[in-house]
C-alpha cells in the first residue's frame, strides 16, 4: 500500500473538506446574492458558473448592480441575504446605525482615472476639469484622495455625480473631461472611446476592498449557510489559481469584456478570502475619511467599532488560518 507523506495527506484532507457536500445538514438553502457585476465579483461568479454553491447545499441566486452600494442597500431592505461591497457603503451603514456583518475579503485593487480631453497627462492637469465619480462608493474617496495628492482641492475642479454605466457616453459627449471609477468601466472606456482616451498614473492612490457582506442577524441565525457560502468561495479561489486563462475567460463572459482586454488588466486584482489588518485598516480609513469630511451620518465624530462589524467565526470554523487579525 502507498503511503501519503503527512504534508500531502492535509493538503488533501483540507481539498476534500471544501469539495464535501453539506446537502445534507441543509438541504438547498436559499440564498440571494447582490452583487456589483465586475471582475473584483470573480469569486462569487466563477463559484455560481462552476457549481460550487450548489456542491456546499446552497441554492443561490444572483442579482447584479452596478456597484456594492446598491447591492448592500438590497440586503439591507429585505431585497437578498447577502452583497458584494467595498468598505464605502459598509462604513455608510455602520455610522448609519444599520448592523451589517462583514464575513471576508474576497478581492483588493486600486480605482482608476480615463482622461477623454487633450492636456491631460498628470494629476495636477485636472485643475479646471469636469471630473465624473461615483458618489457614495469608493470611487468619491478615490477623487477625494486623488486631489489631495495633486494639491487640489473640490473647488478646484467641477465634480459630476453619475452611475458608473452613464460614465462613458458622458466622456464621450464632451460633458465630462474624466471619471474616476472601477473596472471594467475603465476598459469598457477606452474601447468606446479609442485613441481619445487615456489613463493617469494613479497608483497607491486608493486601494478598495471589495467584501462579502451581510446583516448581522442574518450572520447570527444562518452560520451554517454563511460557512457553506464561504466555503464555495474558497473552492472558486482556488480553481481561479489555478486555471488563469479559463478564469479570465468565465469572468469576462459575465461582465461583458473580451478576454483579451480583461487579461490586460487581470493582475490588477488581488483575489484572497481572508480576514486581515488591510480590511481593518480600509474600513478605518475610509470611516476616519467620514469624519474629516463631513460624510458620516448622524453627526458622528468617532471611529465605530469595527470589531462589532467584522464577523470572523463563519470562516474560521472553515480555514481558520484565513483569519488573521
């Protein structure tokens, strides 16, 4: 008889723990999921298209928005269980008194800024521009920020709130100079736009997190459904890992981009499930972010407790080395 060494016999014991089927300790339990359709949305997409919320015992149904705001919101109202959101509208919620509960990190990656006017080559060329962004989301603290790092201030430019799908046939008519925003409405730009458009360098300007979120008696009464559900994400990781070309292949079927122009931008995103000091310090910045600018509800003047908002036992019941605060 063969004998596995033991670093081999755990691996394949924690693959065979992901890949088990809990059917039958809840059969099919019924889970809708808001998602913003986008590739930082791969885990939960690639999970749906491979069959692994169906091989955890969940029968999931995906709504898509176009952006984490209008998916919490949906949990939020009764619309579904769960969301995939930024850490804008969890801290939105959190200073608004709502109990969300935020289970994992799936994905991290940094906005972006498409210029569509001439003269336009650094940060500091948008003094005098009409900048589009999306207010609510991480596409207005990425503004903010951005400015901030060229000395400029909002009256310094025109900032024009809009959906981030409006975005492009506004640069393209002339009525915006540039938008600040995620992908693939970037991509999706300089395809629609061609030879007009260009990107700024923008890095290590904002870096969002993108998280799997839900209400807190949500979380308290259904642990069970939340470790299946994270479960699946773990096994869509992993399979994402593992096959690059066909995971760029699935996700750009999803959210309409060509393979080709995903795989350009695909090591943009950072995909993990995983509790961690950067989710932490996301929320914490973008909630210190609130206060300084005026954007917390109620007249806050504190930081909440993150603490009360991080919910970590569903994925330490699961992989618990993917907890790490």
């Amino acid at each position: 008889m063969t004998r596995l060494p033991l670093r081999h016999l755990a691996a394949a014991l924690t693959a065979a723990a992901l890949f088990t089927t809990t059917s039958a300790s809840f059969a099919a339990d019924k889970v809708r999921l808001a998602i913003n359709l986008s590739p930082i949305s791969a885990l939960p997409l690639i999970a749906q298209q491979k069959g692994y919320f169906t091989q955890q015992g969940l029968d999931v149904t995906i709504q898509n928005f176009t952006s984490g705001r209008q998916a919490l919101e949906t949990v939020l109202g009764g619309g579904a269980e769960i969301a995939t959101a930024a850490e804008s509208p969890v801290t939105a919620a959190t200073f608004a008194n709502q109990k969300v509960a935020l289970l994992a990190r799936m994905e991290y990656s940094e906005l972006k800024t498409l210029v569509a006017t001439p003269g336009v080559a650094k940060v500091a060329d948008l003094k005098g521009k009409r900048i589009g962004y999306a207010s609510g989301t991480g596409s207005e603290v990425y503004t903010f920020e951005l400015l901030k790092k060229a000395g400029l201030t909002k009256a310094d430019v025109t900032l024009v709130n809009l959906r981030p799908q409006d975005m492009i046939a506004a640069a393209a008519s002339g009525s915006i100079d540039a938008y600040n925003i995620w992908e693939p409405h970037v991509a999706n730009g300089r395809k629609a736009l061609g030879a007009k458009a260009s990107l700024l360098d923008s890095r290590d300007v904002y870096s969002e997190t993108f998280n799997v979120v839900t209400t807190d008696t949500w979380a308290r009464d259904n642990p069970k459904a939340a470790q299946a559900f994270l479960r699946a994400l773990l096994q869509a990781e992993q399979w994402l890992k593992a096959n690059r070309d066909d995971a760029i292949t699935l996700v750009g079927t999803a959210v309409n981009l060509k393979k080709e122009e995903l795989a350009e931008v695909w090591n943009d995103y950072i995909f993990e499930l995983v509790l961690d000091d950067r989710t932490v310090r996301a929320l914490k910045n973008h909630a210190q972010w609130r206060l300084d600018t005026g954007n917390a509800a109620g007249g806050a003047t504190a930081l909440p407790d993150f603490g009360k908002v991080i919910v970590s036992g569903p994925l330490k019941a699961i992989a618990p080395e993917r907890v790490k605060l």
